[in-house]
C-alpha cells in the first residue's frame, strides 16, 4: 500500500474511533439523564403522597385487629399511605412510635391512646410539627386534638343498663368496668349511671360492688366474680365493660353453674360475645359499626392532610381543656332477637361463626 493511501485509511480509522466514541458518550448522557430525572420524578412522587401513622394502644381485644385492618385498608383505597405501629399496652412505648412516624414525615397522627392523659404528650410532639392529630375512638385528655371520632359512649352504657332493667325486675348488680386509663370507661359509666341512679336510689336495685379492671383483664373480672360466688354473695346481673370482661366474668359464672341464670352484658360484639349472646349465655352486646368508624377516619385524615377543613362536623366535647371537634356515631344494641338483622347482616361476622355451637 502507497503511504499517502496508508495515511488516509489510518486517519479514516481514527476520525471514524472518535465519532463512535462521541456517540456513545452522547448516548449515555441522554440515559443518565432520562433515568436521573425519572428517578427524581418517582421520589418527588412518593414524598408528594399522602402519609397516615397510626398508633394503637394496645391489639389485644378483638376489635382492635377488625379497627386497624380496615382503617388501613380504607388509607389504601383512598390512596395514601399508611404506618401501624402497636404499643401493646405501654404508655412509653406508645411515646417511642409516635416519635419513630413522625421522623417518617407523616401528614397525619392517628392515634388509640393508652393512657387517657399520658398520651398528650405524643400530641404534642405532633403538633409541635404540624401534623394533624386524631384521637379514634379513645379521647386523649388536655390535648387539643384536631378531631375525636367515636361511637356515642354513654349512649353504650345506657344501653347496657336498660337491657338490664328490662330484664330484671329488682336485684343484685355487679359493675366490672374497664381500664380507668381509658375515656371510654368514663363515659360508659355516665351512661349506666343515668339509666340506674334512681332505681338504686329507690331501692330497686343493689350495686353489690363497683370494680375497675387494670388493663381491660378479664382474669381480673373472673376473679372479681369468682371470689363473690365463692363467699356466697347472690349476684343477679352484671355490667361488663366490654365483652373480653364479659368473657371472664361467664367463666366463673360457669364453674358455679349459673352461666345462663346470672344477666351478663357486655360491649364490642367480639365474635365470642356474639356466641355467648345466641347461645344464652350472655343477655346483650352494644354493636359498634367499625367500618363506619374507620372509613370516616381515614376521609377525614386525607382531607386534614390536605389542609381542608372538616365541614360535617356537627359537634364538640371537652377533653378537660380544649373544645374539640367530635364526630359521633350511634351504637346498637344486640340481642338474640335482632342479631341476624344487625351483625349478621353487615358482614361484621358470618352466621356460620357466630352459630357455630348451636345444632
């Protein structure tokens, strides 16, 4: 080969090395970019969503596992996301997750308080960061929360001691209530007070005993019970703060041999309560729609994430320093006579389940 045609190929060749080269390096700019951009379009996306923490108190009672699935579900359904943490019955452990969701830049506080009073505190920390606290189901006192959503509690434990009193011409009463840590106590027990506050003043009724079980126990409330029976005091009805107490207080009822003669009322239409109530065992239960409960919760939470104000709020309740919100759903009383048309029928358990023992 000539060496002029030599030099033209070799420059052909090295001219041809750089305009690949260039071209590749164009090349992966451009897919940098567009990849750097969408990675950047997909955070901003995922930090634009709404976030929901949730902080429950405690997942040991039935009713909370039913509350957190389908409050979860609903934030899922409406599009944002949600974090569930569960105290399990510690007030400090509950003050630790809260602070944990709110390093997580959550919009919204949802929170089940432990302790009535303890739980301000977690308020705070979350409004000190402006994020929206709701209080569901359980009021936190002297804290200011932007809205409480709960069922109409002392409308519960007026129709827990009118069932009583229906049933019950004149008698011994036993009162096991629930955790003084808990509003809801409270408010139950305003609401049998004003059903029994005469009948016991005119005599018609013995309150033999008032207890308080520590934590919701219901070892407290059989053996509460238990104890009575065993000193041979005669107990015609009980008042139990809820159907988990209620469950405690049937077992020592059994071992007696009185399950079935001695009134038992309860609250929450656990799946077992609802057994006890068609079976004989158990008088009534106050049914708590919980998925009205929680689809409110979770709209409500959305549109305070989003800066809107709460129009259908028609009502306030003092939490023993601030007037706030308080958006009231109305319970139902159950019985044998209306369970189908109630539980049944709402899905809230299947007829199979709570027939389940009887032939």
């Amino acid at each position: 080969m000539k060496p002029k045609v030599m030099i033209k190929t070799m420059l052909v060749i090295f001219l041809t090395v750089i305009f690949v080269v260039l071209i590749l390096q164009v090349v992966d700019i451009i897919r940098t970019t567009y990849f750097n951009n969408n990675a950047s379009q997909e955070v901003e996306g995922h930090s634009n969503q709404i976030k929901i923490g949730f902080s429950l108190g405690t997942l040991k009672e039935e009713r909370w596992i039913k509350d957190r699935d389908i409050v979860m579900a609903k934030v899922k359904e409406l599009g944002a996301n949600i974090v569930v943490l569960n105290a399990n019955n510690d007030d400090q452990d509950q003050l630790k997750q809260v602070k944990s969701l709110l390093t997580q830049n959550i919009d919204v506080l949802i929170i089940v308080p432990n302790d009535l009073n303890k739980a301000a505190d977690a308020v705070e920390l979350a409004k000190k960061q402006g994020v929206k606290v709701i209080s569901y189901d359980r009021l936190v006192r002297n804290s200011g929360v932007d809205l409480y959503i709960s069922f109409d509690n002392t409308k519960v434990g007026e129709l827990m001691a009118q069932a009583v009193v229906d049933n019950l011409p004149e008698g011994n009463l036993l009162i096991i209530n629930g955790a003084t840590s808990d509003n809801n106590t409270i408010q139950i027990k305003e609401g049998y007070d004003k059903v029994l506050k005469e009948r016991v003043k005119e005599g018609q009724f013995n309150i033999i005993a008032e207890e308080w079980a520590p934590k919701w126990m219901k070892e407290y409330a059989f053996r509460v019970t238990d104890e009575l029976l065993q000193n041979q005091v005669k107990i015609d009805a009980i008042i139990a703060g809820n159907d988990g107490l209620a469950d405690g207080i049937i077992e020592a009822l059994s071992q007696h041999r009185l399950a079935g003669q001695t009134i038992v009322v309860g609250q929450d239409a656990d799946l077992a309560g609802c057994q006890r109530v068609v079976e004989g065992t158990q008088l009534m239960t106050v049914y708590k729609p919980i998925d009205k409960l929680a689809d409110a919760t979770a709209r409500m939470a959305i549109q305070l994430a989003k800066g809107e104000e709460l129009s259908n709020i028609k009502s306030f309740i003092n939490d023993g320093k601030y007037d706030v919100p308080y958006y009231v759903l109305e319970p139902i009383a159950v019985d044998k006579a209306n369970m189908d048309d109630t539980i049944i029928k709402d899905g809230f358990h299947m007829y199979d389940e709570v027939y389940r023992n009887i032939p």
